[in-house]
C-alpha cells in the first residue's frame, strides 16, 4: 500500500471538500491517485468534485481586445493582487493584448521573441519586474477570428480576475455576443455543447453516476433509466447552450442566440492563477519579514 502523506490527503480535501478521514481513505483505496480517490468518493457520494472549481492560486489579470475580425484574451500573472491594481501592469497587459493582435504568435516562445517598442516583449516584462518589483509571468494567451457577420463579447469580471471572450455568428450586436460572455464567466461552463464532449468523458461520468446510484441502494432494472437522467443534468451543467441563461431562466443560451438569429461558435473563460500553487504565505508575516529586514 502506498504511504500517503498529509499534503497529499489535505490536496485531496481541497478539491472535493470532503472530510479529512474520508480522503485519507480514498487515497489508500486508490494507491495515492489523486484523480481516481475523486472519483472514489463522488461514487460513494461524498463529494462533488465535478462541481467544485480548480484552486484559484496566483495573481495578476486577465484582459481581452480586439480589432476587425481578431480577438485576443490573454492573462499575466504577478505574485500578489497589489498588482494588479498598478497602473503599469495594467498598461503592460494591454499593451501586450493590443501586441498580440497585431503579430498574431503561434504561441509563448514567438511572442516573447516578438518585438514590442523596440524590444522584445520578454525583455519588456523583464523591465517591468525591475520597475513594479515582483516576478511577472506572461501564461497564456487565445486568439480568435470571427467573421463580418460575427460578433465577438468581451467581458470582464472583478476588474479583470476573470475574463470571457465570446465569438457568435449570425449577428453583429456585440451586447447578443457579450451577454454569452457574461454568462460563461457567471457559470464557467467547459463545452460549447455536447458534440465537444469526448466519448470517454461521457463514460467515465456514466460509470460514477451508475456507481453513485447502486451504492444508493436504488434498484439495479432503474439505474440506467435513473443514469440517463443525471447525464442530461451533468450534460447541463457542462455545455453552455443547454444552460439557462443567466439574465432570463425561462430560456436557454441556445434560445437566447435562437433569439437574435445567431449561434455561439466558441467561447475562451479565463480565471486568473486557475491551476497554479499559491505561496502559503500568512500576510502578517510577510510584511513584518520585510520590515525586520
């Protein structure tokens, strides 16, 4: 059996919100694997996982432009949210986004080689490190196209900690586009619809409902009747045109674009350190770290 340790037992309970014991057993049903103990404890019923959102860590912000047909979301962390209040940061950002546009990279390594003011854009984040005084990190970045008869919705959350960029066609109204945004960064949905969603993902949560509903002791002739039904529910919670749209219950995002004679094409949601191991740091004694320095 494999020994699991404290940090391993106390990241399981952070991504299920289950009780320490219950994860401690999980993990030594499972050999210490992370992601098949989550499984383990959705099937007997004491987490839902699936519902709880990834550890949001690191900080910085998350910004989305466009021009004509071309839309950019990008997100650049730093090491504490005081910098994303900083007006330099937010003019790197945005001028990194506008950048981005205008050389169009293929991924990280060409923007950062890409040249921005006469500099390469690795050399400028590296200037504002010395300037703000904290390690920036350029993460991530999507590009999207849409065409004349599109609409792109840009949206920002909580001054950029999230941000949503929306591509729907069959409309130019940017508020039909932006309200799809809004929706996605209120709901985080992770599929535009069922078709995107992998054969074995859609067996793998098959198999855990049907888990779920014999350790409930429900009758084995119901249980895939009773699976079906939670899979339109999971289906719903997943895929963002199955879901009731956040400014009207009474219609779906599908209706809701149904509406204005349009369809949604993709959507990009970023959240801010989605994914990344915050410092475990108390704040307290940061400052008087620095203070007694």
């Amino acid at each position: 059996m494999a020994t699991i340790s404290a940090k391993l037992v106390k990241e399981l309970r952070e991504k299920t919100g289950a009780g320490m014991m219950d994860c401690k057993k999980a993990l030594q049903a499972t050999d210490g694997d992370l992601d098949a103990a989550v499984d383990y404890l959705r099937e007997k019923g004491i987490s839902k996982a699936a519902k709880k959102a990834d550890r949001i860590a690191a900080e910085g912000l998350v910004h989305v432009a466009s021009k004509g047909n071309d839309a950019v979301i990008v997100e650049i962390n730093s090491e504490t949210d005081f910098v994303a209040l900083n007006e330099d940061f937010q003019k790197l950002v945005q001028d990194i986004a506008n950048h981005i546009l205008e050389v169009k990279p293929e991924d990280i390594d060409a923007l950062n080689k890409s040249e921005i003011d006469g500099q390469t854009v690795q050399d400028k984040i590296t200037e504002a490190v010395s300037k703000i005084g904290e390690k920036l990190t350029l993460r991530r970045f999507v590009l999207a196209e849409k065409t004349d008869n599109g609409a792109f919705g840009e949206y920002l959350h909580m001054g950029g900690r999230i941000g949503v960029l929306s591509i729907v066609e069959g409309t130019t109204d940017t508020e039909v586009a932006k309200g799809v945004a809004m929706h996605a960064a209120a709901l985080n949905p992770k599929y535009v619809s069922k078709d995107q969603v992998s054969e074995d993902e859609l067996n793998h949560e098959r198999e855990i409902l049907k888990q779920q509903a014999l350790n409930e002791g429900k009758p084995e002739k119901i249980v895939d009747k009773m699976v079906e039904g939670r899979m339109r529910k999971y289906l719903e919670e997943i895929c963002i045109v199955n879901q009731p749209f956040v400014k009207d219950s009474e219609v779906t995002v599908e209706k809701y674009l149904q509406q204005h004679d349009s369809k949604l094409v993709d959507f990009v949601r970023f959240e801010v350190g989605e994914g990344l191991e915050k410092r475990e740091e108390n704040f307290a004694d940061e400052v008087m770290g620095q203070v007694n320095k």
